[in-house]
DNA sequence: AAGGCGTGGCC
DNA sequence: TGGCCAAGCCT
C-alpha cells in the first residue's frame, strides 16, 4: 500500500469521531448522512440525521412521506433541494429497485440528487466499491500533497484530482480510507491555519516544503452577493375563536423552493408606507384591513449568495381574505403553522414574537 | 459551464 | 466586522 495512505488509515485509526452513521453499512443510512453532509457541518447536521432516520427508518417509508413532512423535517437545514430529491430518489428505489439500493456508483447517480460524491461514498462505504470520493476535503488534502494548482472549481479539476485520487484509494478498504482522507481534512489539514508542525504526512506533503499550504487549494470563482428587501405582511384573521393567517408557498425559481413565508412585496430597497401605497398587493391589503401595524426594526438575514433585509408588518382584519387569495396563499391556523415548512427568517421572527397571536 | 441554492461558524 | 468556508447537486 502506498505509504501516505497507510499513514492516513492509521491517523484516521487513532482520530476518528465517534458519528452515529459510522461503524454501520447499511446504505440507507449512510445516503441519509451523506445528503445531510453536502455542504454543511458534521455538528449541524448530526440531530437533523437522528431525527430523520429515527421518522422514517428505511427506505420504503421514507418514499411514503409527502413533501411538506420531509420539507418539515429539513426545515433550518438549508439547501432544500436535497430533501426534495430524496424524496424523490426514494420512490424511485421502491418504485424500480424494488426496494434496493443500486451497489454501483454508475448507477446509484441515476437517482435524484446523488452526484458523483455522494454515489462514491455510499458505493464504497455500504458495498466496498473501489471508487475514491472527491470532496472539498480531499481536494484540499491532495492539492496540498502534490501541489496540484489546478483550480478546484475549474471544469478540468474532475479529471486532475480523480487521478491523484485513484492513486492513493486503499482498494481492499475503500470504505475506510475514503471516510479516512475526509476526516483527515475536515480536522487536520483545516482551510485555515493547519498544524503542520504535526502533521503524520509533512515529509510527503509538496505543498509544505515549498511553502505553498496556505496557498493551496487554489479557487477562481470569486462569491457575487445580492441584496434584497422584503416586506411582509402578517394577516391576523379571527373566525370561531381561531385566529388564522395567510401564508404564502415559494415556487420554483427561487430561494426557499417549497417552503412557505408570508405575502411580500419586495424591492431594491425598503420602502416606507406611503411608497408600499403604490403596490398592487398593498391596495389589496387595505380592502380587507381594519389596522395595519408595523413591527419596529428591520431584520437582516444573511445568506451565502444574498443579503436579506425584511420588514414586518401586522395587517389586521375584519373581512375575509377572499380578496387575496389565489393558488398560492393558504388559510393557516395558528395551531397548524407548526405543520408548514419555513424559512428560518420566518422561523426566528414567530419565535422572538410568540405574543404576536393574541391580540388577533 | 457558470450560477443558483441556506445556514451557521470561524477569524 | 464581513468574507470565506462546509462530507455537492442541478440546470
């Protein structure tokens, strides 16, 4: 075996985190761990991944749950596609795979929402396929080891590190040493100021002798940011001593996909009442409003690609919300707001406003 | 193939 | 503080 890849199975040995889905082969749970792990924290996503498998505990009645459910579950999550696609990858497992799980990566990233990555990890994890994983970890471990320059968000990266990582991958163990060379990443050979000084491979790694680390991996694509304004406007209805609102379900073509907010009127900046006069949504409003009220403050929401800042507003109502319905907006009950998936902004504001209810 | 998609943590 | 980053995928 390559001596850097023993090196990496014995510090993987002595380092590991001991995770609820590690020790286990069962492909299920493994694909849970990994959806749950695309772009997001072990420490995040380890209560979203016992919540989820203890809801539905295989793949057959994972497939029997309706979006909103799964949605639900996500919720604080981010990245929703990812359980909508599971959603549909585990119909499709009962549907055509009679219940099986694919064993190949080829085929296991026919499903909906398994890439290369994530057919890799469960191949080689749950069935001992001799496929090397290719992660943000391992191109920053490799990039290093071998002072590959190679962008990592270049379209020539897949090939480049392929290689380096086929040269590497323990065959007889590739479950392990994928898992090996992530860990490896995710605590030692760290974005941000790793510790060389112990590192168990400084006398391979290219990128230490030239001192080169921190300038390794190498990332052309610079992050463009957004800004967007938003007002919301909380309906409070109450009918047969239950007070109701209006929420609003997020289509596709944007960010919160299946998820449901308030009634917004957005623009390239916030706007005061007497310039929400010329909205169409605000006249509408006004019909059926006894008392509009502004919550004060504005809230900032940062996000990866956008800068959130929304502004809330209580619309008060005697009249019914006939006026404003349409395919999109649904009659809640206070009582059953808990069942519909939200957006944390959304989230957070109900929370640091519980009171806001009572005087519907 | 370049851009869209969330949230939280880090310095 | 704000910018970058995290077990990617889809279009």
């Amino acid at each position: 075996m390559n001596p850097v890849s023993a090196a990496l199975l014995i510090w993987y040995k002595n380092n590991k985190r001991i995770l609820p889905w590690r020790e286990i082969t069962d492909p299920y749970h493994i694909w849970i761990s990994e959806v749950i792990l695309q772009q997001t924290r072990v420490n995040q996503g380890v209560d979203y991944y016992l919540r989820f498998v203890e809801q539905w505990p295989d793949v057959k009645q994972l497939a029997s749950a309706s979006e909103q459910e799964v949605l639900k579950m996500w919720q604080g999550l981010g990245y929703y596609s990812r359980a909508r696609n599971m959603l549909v990858a585990a119909q499709e497992i009962v549907n055509k795979y009679n219940g099986l799980f694919p064993r190949s990566a080829d085929e296991l990233k026919k499903l909906k929402g398994i890439g290369d990555y994530t057919a890799a990890a469960i191949s080689s994890i749950a069935f001992d396929e001799p496929v090397a994983v290719i992660d943000g970890n391992v191109f920053r471990v490799l990039s290093r080891l071998f002072n590959e320059e190679t962008a990592i968000d270049s379209s020539a990266a897949k090939t480049t590190f392929r290689m380096l990582a086929d040269s590497l991958l323990d065959k007889s163990n590739p479950g392990e040493f994928n898992q090996a060379i992530m860990e490896f990443g995710a605590l030692h050979c760290v974005p941000k100021n790793p510790d060389c000084r112990t590192c168990p491979l400084q006398d391979s790694c290219l990128a230490f002798a030239l001192k080169k680390v921190d300038q390794l991996p190498v990332k052309k694509n610079k992050i463009k940011i957004r800004k967007r304004f938003l007002h919301y406007f909380i309906f409070l209805q109450k009918e047969q001593q239950q007070c109701y609102t209006l929420l609003k379900y997020r289509g596709s073509g944007d960010v919160w996909q299946g998820l449901y907010d308030f009634p917004c009127i957005e623009s390239d900046r916030i706007l005061s009442i007497a310039e929400l006069d010329h909205e169409q949504l605000f006249t509408a409003i006004k019909a059926v409003a006894t008392e509009i009220i502004p919550i004060p403050g504005i809230r900032k929401h940062i996000l990866t690609h956008q800068h959130l800042t929304a502004k809330f507003y209580v619309v008060k109502c005697k009249n019914g919300f006939e006026h404003l319905k349409n395919n999109s907006l649904s009659l809640v009950s206070q009582t059953e707001l808990g069942n519909y998936p939200l957006p944390r902004l959304i989230d957070q504001f109900l929370h640091e406003n519980e009171n806001l209810f009572d005087n519907c």
